[in-house]
C-alpha cells in the first residue's frame, strides 16, 4: 500500500485572503505530491517499512538504510506534516481553543497571547525552511519547537499537536520576504477543532 495525497475538505480558494488559492494550489498539488512520489520511490524496495504507517515510519528512521535514509527521512517529514498541516485549518477558524486544551495553554504560556508570541517567535525565527509547532512534550507538557527542513517532532518523541510551515513555498507568491505577515494571518484559518481533539487523544 503506498502512501497518497490526502484530499483537502475544503477548496483552494477557500482560505483567501489569508492564504491566496495559487499557493494553495501548488503547495498540495505539487510540493506534497513530490514528497509522496519521492517516498514511495524510495519505499518500493523495503518491503518492512512501506507496510508502516507513517507515523511509525517517522520513529524508525534507524531501520532505512543509508542509501534512501535521507530521501526516507526528507520525503516521509514531508508527507506526514503536510498532511497535520492540511487537516488543521479551516475557512472557518473558530479563532480561538475552547476547553481543556485552552486551559492548557493558559497553564503552560501565561495566555493564548503568549502561545501566540512564542509559536511566532518560533516560526519567523526558524533560520532557512522548516516548521514551528505547538507539541506535547515527552514528560506529557505543552511546548513550542522549531524543526529544521521536514523534520518532525515525532521523531524526537514529542507529539505534534499544531504546525505552520515556514518553507518560502508556502507563503512566498503572496507575502514574498514578509513570513511574519504570513504567520499572523495563518491564525485566522487553524482549525482549533483538529488542535484539541489531537490534545485530547495524546493526553487522556
Ligand atoms: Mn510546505
């Protein structure tokens, strides 16, 4: 079984003007299925790991071999956080969490505000491509990361609850060099629905 495009629930027009359709367009359609087809080229050999989901892929990088261990580990980061990165946005964005996961926040950064500060922090300061997330941590604590090129937080033992991807890719056709703009107005499209009930599932 090999890895697919996941279909987003929404069209690529539908989170203007926060994010312009064209981007939204290219990033699914063509970087995403890039880091697929890279994947399941470099899969095709392995017969014990193109079984695995990828999530466990992303635990076992040891297993590849060397040959395909950075197309293994670039491609599969690529697949797995586009994929978080899709499910949780929405034209809908509720703006806000609700619930225990809000709390949570509150305890772990002082307020949503200063979540926000942080995960920005994180995001603009990311030198060259990668990701900023919001993470349960290994002792079970929220916290903020940052993750060079498509590495994921998984494979530091962490759980990835929340991403914005900061690759040029993503925001460059509408925002050019201003990335900051870029994260600022992503905030309005994160599905806080998605965030929590991952919250949720890694918690309790
Ligand atoms: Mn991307």
């Amino acid at each position: 079984m090999s890895h697919q495009l996941p279909a987003l629930k929404f069209a690529y027009d539908a989170l203007e003007p926060h994010i312009d359709a064209k981007t939204m367009e290219i990033h699914h359609s063509k970087h995403h299925q890039a880091y697929i087809n890279n994947l399941n080229g470099a899969l095709e050999s392995l017969e014990d790991l193109k079984a695995m989901p990828i999530e466990d892929l992303l635990k076992h990088f040891a297993a590849v071999p060397e040959n395909l261990y950075w197309t293994v580990r670039n491609n599969g980061g690529g697949h797995y956080n586009h994929t978080l990165f899709w499910e949780a946005l929405s034209p809908t964005g509720s703006g806000k969490p609700e619930g225990p996961l809000a709390s949570a926040i509150d305890a772990a950064f002082g307020s949503f505000e200063a979540f926000q500060a942080a995960l920005e922090k994180a995001a603009v300061g990311q030198f060259g491509s990668g990701w900023a997330w919001l993470v349960l941590n290994k002792a079970g604590q929220l916290a903020v990361v940052g993750t060079p090129n498509q590495d994921n937080p998984i494979s530091d033992g962490h759980t990835p609850l929340l991403g914005v991807d900061v690759w040029e890719h993503a925001y460059y056709l509408h925002y050019q060099n201003r990335r900051a703009d870029y994260v600022k107005a992503w905030w309005s499209v994160v599905d806080w629905n998605v965030v929590a009930a991952r919250y949720s599932a890694a918690k309790f």
